[in-house]
C-alpha cells in the first residue's frame, strides 16, 4: 500500500527531501546544490579578517618566544665577553709598542757590536789594525802622563806604576800609534817614550825622542823592565777592564785643556834658571 503521509514542507514552502540514508548517514553533501558552494562578499572578507588576525597572532608569539635571529645575531656580536676581549687584545697599548722598539733597538745594537767586533778582529789579522799599543814612560805619576797626552791630543788611559807611567792608546788603526809617540815625544821635549805595538800577533818595541825613532828593543827584555801588566795586555792575557780595576787610571780624553796645565803646573818645579818635572 502506498505511503500517503506527507511530509513537512521546508521553509519556502516546497516539500522538505529525506536526507537521510538508507544506513543511517547523513547524506546532505550528496544533495547540496551549486549555490551552497559560493560565499557572499560580507561573509569572504570576515573569513580573511579571521584569518590575518590568527595569522599576525602567530607571528607576534613566535617572535616574542625565540626573537629575531638577525638582531639576536647582532646583540650577542655587540654584547659578547669574546667580541669585547678581541677587540681590546687587538689593540696593542703604549707599553707594548715601546718593548718592542726597545728589543729590536736591542736587537740592532747587538747586531752592530758583532760586525764591530768581527771587523775589528779581521783588520787585526790583516795588521791594518793593532790589537794593542802601549807607551811606556818614566814618569812617576799616571795623572801628569795624562795632562801630557791631552796636550799632545792623544786619547789614552794611563795607569801608574813604581817602575814608570804607561799609556794604553785608544787609537789602533793604520800608523795611528806611532802617530802618538812622535806626537808626544816633541810636546815633552826631552823626555823618551817606549812604543810597543801588537799587530798580527807580531810585537815591536821601538823607543821614540824628540818626536822621532831611535832604538829597537826585544820585547821579552822590553817586559822585564816594564810594568808588569804591559806583558799580560799585549799578549792578551788580562783583558784591559781587569787592568784598570787593579791599577790607578786617569782618562787623558776626560781631561780639558785647562785641567791638563792645572796639573802640569803642581807637577813642575821651576828653580833659577832650570825646571823639572816631579
């Protein structure tokens, strides 16, 4: 018998479907139409409004949690302990700009001592340069030698001894030391000098008067009458400093003209008619 009841009729009056299945399930997506699948203007731009807020919502919290890899870049640059310690060790200070002056100035003069050295040693072999030169006198006093020397324009160091004053010259190139004793010999008229000079490990002894030669001597005879640390200096046995510490010296160079006649004049005795040297 066939179903006479009527069904309900929808909202604009035309009778409602059975939108229900024959299992139970809705089927409404199988009957909805062409028009339900369409968005009116009002109801897109609320949809996008959603959107963007959720969006912008998003964002802002990520941003708030972890922060901006660039600017946390740049802080951690800026701000870093290591970045800060770098920048200060880059920069070196004054006191490390002069320490290193000092050890190349250093460096330098030590550099400058050992090529003097090694000249010095290689002209000593050549005997364009003596390894050492002395003037043996009898004066008595090493002080009046010196005042001698400073007027003669000798640079020496000389030293007292009971058996004469000597000279140690200072000027060893070329003929320099014989340049010395005729220099001296004919300042001091009338007083004798012994040169002894060693050149090439050869030693020569050779007694000057009135500013030229006169005798040769031996050496080893020469030495016997001589101070006795003439002997250990010209053969290189004591060096010159440790001379000087044992024996009384004068520096003829730190002498002024005024200061060498100053001491002449205590040293000279004038009598009548005749003079003499104490």
């Amino acid at each position: 018998m066939a179903d006479d009841t009527n069904k309900p009729d929808g909202p604009d009056g035309s009778p409602s479907s059975d939108n229900s299945g024959f299992d139970g399930t809705s089927g409404a997506s199988d009957n909805l139409n062409g028009d339900d699948l369409h968005f009116n203007d009002a109801e897109l731009e609320a949809a996008m409004a959603d959107f963007e807020r959720e969006f912008n919502q998003d964002t802002a919290g990520d941003n708030a949690g972890s922060g901006s890899p660039d600017s946390g870049n740049s802080d951690d640059t800026t701000d870093s302990p290591i970045a800060d310690h770098t920048s200060e060790s880059d920069v070196p200070d004054a006191s490390d700009i002069e320490d290193l002056d000092n050890a190349a100035n250093g460096a330098q003069a030590r550099e400058s001592v050992i090529e003097t050295s090694f000249d010095d040693e290689l002209q000593g072999l050549l005997g364009n340069k003596a390894k050492a030169a002395v003037i043996i006198t009898r004066l008595t006093s090493a002080e009046l030698l010196a005042a001698f020397c400073q007027l003669s324009d000798i640079s020496a160091i000389c030293l007292d001894d009971p058996q004469g004053a000597v000279a140690v010259l200072r000027n060893l190139n070329g003929d320099g030391p014989e340049a010395a004793a005729k220099d001296l010999t004919t300042v001091v008229s009338g007083m004798p000098a012994v040169l002894v000079v060693n050149r090439a490990d050869k030693l020569e002894a050779t007694m000057y008067l009135l500013g030229e030669t006169r005798d040769n001597f031996a050496p080893p005879l020469l030495f016997s009458a001589a101070a006795p640390f003439v002997e250990d200096l010209m053969l290189g046995i004591t060096p010159l400093d440790d001379i000087l510490a044992d024996n009384t010296s004068y520096d003829a160079a730190a002498l002024t003209r005024e200061q060498a006649l100053a001491i002449l004049a205590r040293h000279t005795k004038f009598g009548r008619g005749n003079s003499s040297i104490a």
